[in-house]
C-alpha cells in the first residue's frame, strides 16, 4: 500500500468527488473493495487517518459531496522541551524535500503507518526553531494545535425548542439499526420499532450511500451527525465512557464512541499518531494527550475524564 503517493496525487488534484476518491485508493493503495462486515473498509481506514491528521476533509464546507486538500502547515504540539511539530495538510515533492533540509539538525523522525502517509514530526527544545523551520519550508505554523482545535468547538447539545423535526427515509430498503449504550454498537430492528421509541440513536443504511443517523428526542425525530447523536444520548442515560490515565497521558474512548472528527483531530496532534486500537476492551487509545486538553475534550461531548 503506498498512502504517500495517494497523498501526492491528493495535493495536486485539490479537490474532488468521493468516487474519485475511491478511485485513487484502488490506483495508489490497492483497496479491494470489500464491504464485509466483519472487516473495516481500507478506503475508510485511510480517509480517517487523512482526516485525522489534518491532510484532507471529506464532507465538509466547500467539498459537501467529497474533499479537497487542507493548506500545508506545520502544527505544534505542547511546549519547551516537550515541544513537537507536524507537519499536516498538503504535500509535494518540492516541499518535502525543503522541509527535511530546513530540519537539519533538528530530532525529525518519520513514523510508517499501516493504513496513512509517513507521520513526520520535529522535536526541539525551543518554540522559535520550529517557527523557523515552518517560514524556511514556505508553510503556516500554528501554535498550541490540540487546543487552538478544540477551544472552537461548540458543547455538544440535545435538541433545542423549535428544531427543524425530520422523518425516517421512506422505502423498503433501508437497513435500519439501533445504538446501544451498553455495547456500544448496533442492532437491527423493524422501522414500526424505531418510530414507537421515545428516545434513541438509529443508524439507516442503503447500497452507495453514505449512513443517516436519526435521534428520537422526547418523541420527536431529529437528523443528526452520528457522533452527536451518540453522545447527547450518553448524556440523557447518564454514560460516561471516556477514561483517562494520568500517569501516561493516555484518553481511552469505546470504539463504537468514536468523537467529531474535529475533536478527534485535537486529540492525534497531541502526538502525531492515530489512536491505536485495543481488540481486548474493544477501545480507542489516545497518546500523549496533556490532561488540559483531555479535560476540554470531555467537556465538548459532555463528558467527565475518570
């Protein structure tokens, strides 16, 4: 698999459809399609990584319908000693090559991941060597990413009085499924079901296209994105799953409660690399994450840190 050269071939296109997308998955990264359901997608796989490390955004203002590429920057992660850059966004061959010369003795280090781009990151012991390294590789620098991130975020909340209702998707052929705040994952039920609840979390499916989530709030159907839905219904069953551990900086959060991918970006830029998954308690563990910003994250999905 070669996500480098998919990143490169990203940076020069800009912007695109999600077919093209999948399109350049298979050219670069060799996807084989697959939908099963007891393996992630490859194509997913990578468009989390790209999305979590501030590469590309998918589905968002100005790419609804796809992605486009995010400007080059370098984004620095805690402070003296501790102080880490890395290098997000676009890339190219030019720029590459500009940015490991201008890292000459510096600490750079180049992590492989299985389904992402090469991570680089530079470590110094001084702020303004990293500012400089940015200004000399003719990319943006921001300072404090994890928080500059997260302090923008709204709180996650319920449904508000006068709330714009929404229907179920009509037809026969919507696979319909229910979160569980137990397990954390979802069921299947039949639509008179869903549309009897009170309150809950339904997942509605069908062949091409991308997954609907709908919230019954207090009888009413509300459309919401899926991770939203899945914390204000935390929330309302008064579920807290985030678990932090002091001693190692390291925010464990169930698979099946994975947060806003903008909430998830803050969380990787602490250390530059995805959560790494636990098969044993089926969870998301985030390293290196200072307990400041740990606290912050909880408090947006309206969550205490234990």
């Amino acid at each position: 698999m070669n996500a480098n050269d998919l990143l490169l071939w990203l940076s020069a296109r800009r912007s695109g459809s999600w077919p093209q997308f999948r399109g350049g998955v298979v050219a670069f990264a060799g996807d084989d399609d697959s939908e099963s359901e007891d393996r992630f997608p490859l194509h997913q796989q990578i468009r989390l990584d790209l999305q979590r490390l501030a590469h590309v955004e998918f589905f968002a203002r100005e790419c609804e319908s796809g992605w486009r590429v995010a400007p080059p920057v370098l984004a620095l992660s805690g402070s003296g000693e501790a102080c880490l850059g890395i290098l997000c966004g676009a890339r190219s061959d030019g720029l590459l090559d500009r940015f490991k010369v201008a890292a000459t003795g510096m600490e750079l280090n180049a992590i492989e991941l299985p389904s992402g781009p090469t991570v680089l990151t530079v470590r110094s012991n001084q702020e303004r060597d990293l500012s400089r390294l940015a200004a000399d590789s003719q990319i943006a620098f921001q300072k404090d990413a994890p928080l500059a991130i997260l302090s923008r975020l709204p709180v996650v909340s319920p449904p508000r009085r006068g709330q714009v209702a929404n229907e179920f998707p009509e037809g026969a052929d919507w696979k319909i499924e229910e979160f569980d705040t137990v397990t954390f994952g979802w069921g299947a039920l039949q639509r008179r079901e869903a549309s009897r609840r009170r309150t809950g979390l339904f997942r509605f499916t069908i062949h091409f296209q991308p997954p609907r989530h709908f919230l019954r709030w207090d009888g009413i159907t509300y459309e919401v994105p899926r991770a939203i839905g899945i914390y204000t219904l935390l929330r309302r069953r008064r579920k807290q799953v985030l678990e932090y551990d002091r001693s190692r900086k390291t925010l464990r959060i169930p698979a099946g409660c994975r947060p806003m991918h903008l909430v998830e970006r803050g969380l990787v830029l602490c250390s530059g690399l995805p959560p790494s998954f636990d098969p044993g308690s089926i969870a998301l563990r985030y390293t290196q994450v200072p307990e400041d910003t740990a606290s912050l994250a909880a408090q947006i999905l309206l969550q205490e840190i234990r």
